[in-house]
C-alpha cells in the first residue's frame, strides 16, 4: 500500500528535524527526491513542477511535455496527435502539462524518492560535518567511547554524534585504556575521506594535545598573555614545553604551574601521569639548551651556529639526569630547542683536551654573581635593544661573541666594542702568570694576564 503525501512528507520531516535541516532544505530534498521517482516513471529527461504545502503537506505534481510530430524522447516529448486527446487547440510545439497526483507512484517510485532523499541528507550531513570542522583541526573535542574495535576507538562527539570520529592506535597513549561509555577528549589531527563520507581523525599522542590541555586549563594562555613557543612530547613518558609571556609581570612557568601545581597536576592527570617539565623560552640557542636540559645543571654551552649543533658538558653527578631514562631527557631536549645537543661529562671533556678552565680546581674556583644590564655603564639604547632580544642580566651576555652582538637588531658597532671590552674587563681574574699565549694572539707578551 502507497502512504498519501502527507504521511509522505511527515516521515521526512521527522527526519530532518534530527538532521538539523530547515523547512527550505527539506522542501528541496523532497522536490528532488520526487524527480527521481518521476524519473523512474517516465524516463531520465523528465521535467516537472512540484510545489510542497508546508502546512497540509500535500504535494502538487504537474509533468512537463514538449508537443512534436514524432517523439524522440518519450521522457520529455509527447506527439501531437496523443496531446490533442485531450485538447485539439495544441500545436507542435506547445507545452502541455500533466497533472500527477503522488498515489499514482508505484512501488518503485516511490523507493527512488525515498533513497533520493536520503542520500541527499547524508551528503547534506557530510557536506556540514566538512564545513564544521574544516578550521578546527588542533581544537580539542570531547565525547564518550562508542566501541573499540581493532585497536582503534571510535568517538561519539558531543557536538555532533553522526560525525565518523576514531582515535587510531597510533594516536593513543599505551599507557591508558578506555571501555565503552567512557568520557574522553582528544584533539582534532585531521580529517580524511573514506568511502563513507569524512572521516575525524583524532589524537591524544599529539603535542598538539598537551598544548590544547594547557590552553584549557590557565587562562594565560587562552587569553593570548602567555604563549606555548615549542613542545616536545614521547607519548606516555615525557613531554617538555617552552613558554614565554608578553607580560613582564606575568611569569609564564608560574601561571602553567598554578597555585601549589594545580593546573599543571590537572595536565598530568589527564594524560595518565605522564611528566612535564615547563622552561622558559628563551631567543638565544645557548640559554634554551640550558633550560631545556631542566632539571639537569648545565656547566657550559659551545654552539655551532652553522651546523646547529650545541654542545652542552655538565658536572658528573648532573650527567645522568641530562641523558634521562634511555636518553629521553637531551632527545626531547634537542626537538624543544630545534638544534642537535652533543652531551658529555667533564671527565670525558676534559679527556678530550678541553680547557680547563670551563672547570676551574678548587684552588680557583671564585663565584660569579649575576647583576642587571641596567647597572652598566650603557648607553639607554644598547640596553633597549638588548632588552628586546631577551638579555637583561649580566650572566646572559657573558658568553657572547662579538658576531653575536653585531646580529642583535639596534646595536651599533660603537656599542657593541662598548659591552665587548666592558665584559672583558669584569671577566678577567687578576694575578695569574701562567696564562696561555696561544689565548692572546694578538699580544707580545703574556704576562700579569687574566683568564677569561
């Protein structure tokens, strides 16, 4: 039995309420259905005009015909002698209309309306989903497990459960293990096609998801006042960011910390204990090694700048704690800062020739107290341009070539001869006789001169 076209369009008005789609749309979607069942009927090329009452329901149906004396294509042709059937005043040419009233479809019309419809919802769905989170891709969504099937778990987002969401194996943290029903949040990837429309693509063993966690939980960072400027993470082990505040009264390792470690415990819970060490950001390869290699000391830094390399030598009692667990501690070190680290001990530095000044004896050993660049005497834009590259104390500056300073925007060579010989002056330990020639080249005589 055929359904009137009220119970027609009822059906499918209860199905697109649940598509989120307008009256509009789904008067549309029914016109074009219906052309797929009159197609059915009278042939691909069929013409018509179908008008939906959004009220009763009731759909008007009327079949356009081209009059011809022969008739090529029954579809949209009729012949003037069976026009004239109905009303001898029609002429080649003419355009005669047929009224259709819906019952007339049978059973398969009826179904090609019906799958016209609803595949035009899935592509419309599709289509939306596309649009939806086309610039979302690094955005963090929640949702509850639906299934897990071969190692993939697939997501039922909040916001839009007909959404194809998975979180393939190799996007999950090892460590965790979720059941159906479970809430879970994970952070966008990508989207990819599949022969099923798109496809959510989403991860939690992505950096991206730490940083997402991090904008989530201090408002800093969402706020744009603190920036996460680089982030490496070995899923399920460790995970080191880099973070620097546009606000000078604002500490950035502070507010991603929290009061008494709130927010960042809030992180680590989230990815199952998982460690992070925070480091201030730093513009200088030599001072963001240092910190990157947190929680180690580091004695000193030699950095290649054309093969960007650092070379980084710490105590022997820090050497262990520089490598980390497998050496997990310099390798994520190393992707934070963007250069390759060379790591060695002292002993096997100095075994390698090093001067041994970089690790003075006790005999000479001296402390070095750091103090503000403002204390010194230079000019007010020096300081500003030295400021605006990240260097305010004293310490910062120390190990810095001439070239270097030359590379700092706003210094003038006069300036930088300036700070040069002030730094040679503050850095040269009085009294020693047995300094090396070779240190000198441009001296005769090595006498009563420092070390640096």
């Amino acid at each position: 039995m055929i359904a009137n076209s009220g119970q027609i369009i009822a059906a499918f008005r209860d199905m697109a309420a649940t598509k989120n789609l307008s009256v509009d749309e789904l008067n549309e979607l029914i016109q074009d259905g219906i052309m797929a069942g009159l197609a059915r009927i009278h042939g691909p090329n069929v013409r018509a005009e179908i008008d939906v009452d959004d009220m009763s329901g009731e759909i008007d149906i009327v079949v356009l015909k081209r009059v011809v004396e022969e008739v090529e294509d029954g579809s949209a042709e009729i012949s003037l002698e069976e026009a004239r059937w109905d009303d001898d005043a029609f002429e080649v040419g003419d355009l005669m209309e047929i009224p259709m009233d819906f019952t007339e479809f049978g059973r398969n019309a009826v179904m090609a309306t019906k799958q016209r419809i609803v595949q035009r919802i899935r592509e419309n769905e599709r289509d939306r989903i596309r649009e939806e989170f086309a610039d979302r891709v690094g955005e963090l969504l929640s949702g509850d497990v639906q299934q897990i099937e071969r190692g993939k778990v697939v997501v039922m987002l909040n916001l839009a459960k007909d959404a194809d969401a998975i979180i393939p194996w190799k996007e999950q943290n090892p460590r965790e293990r979720f059941r159906q029903g479970d809430p879970i949040r994970a952070v966008l990837k990508k989207i990819e096609e599949s022969p099923k429309g798109p496809r959510l693509i989403l991860s939690r063993a992505d950096p991206v998801f730490v940083e997402s966690l991090f904008r989530l939980e201090v408002p800093e960072i969402y706020q744009g006042i603190v920036d996460i400027r680089e982030k490496a993470r070995e899923v399920g082990g460790r995970t080191k960011i880099a973070v620097s505040s546009r606000d000078e009264s604002i500490d950035p390792v502070g507010a991603c910390v929290g009061l008494k470690g709130s927010r960042v415990q809030a992180v680590v819970s989230e990815l199952g204990g998982e460690r992070i060490d925070i480091v201030p950001w730093h513009p200088d390869p030599e001072v963001f090694a240092r910190r990157a290699l947190a929680p180690a000391r580091v004695a000193k830094v030699i950095s290649n700048y054309d093969n960007q390399v650092i070379t980084a030598i710490v105590d022997e009692d820090q050497l262990s704690l520089a490598i980390g667990r497998n050496g997990q501690n310099v390798r994520l070190a190393s992707q934070l800062i963007g250069w390759q680290i060379d790591l060695y001990g002292s002993r096997e530095w100095l075994e390698r020739g090093a001067d041994n000044a970089i690790f003075p004896d006790a005999e000479e050993n001296y402390e070095t107290s750091d103090f503000p660049l403002s204390e010194l005497e230079l000019p007010g834009d020096a300081l500003e341009a030295l400021g605006a590259a990240g260097y305010t104390t004293f310490l910062q500056i120390i190990n810095l070539e001439r070239g270097e300073f030359l590379a700092i925007p706003g210094l003038s060579i006069d300036a930088v001869d300036q700070i040069v010989a002030l730094i040679d002056e503050l850095t040269v330990i009085e009294g020693e006789e047995d300094a090396q020639p070779e240190a000198f080249p441009d001296e005769e005589h090595t006498e009563d001169q420092g070390v640096r």
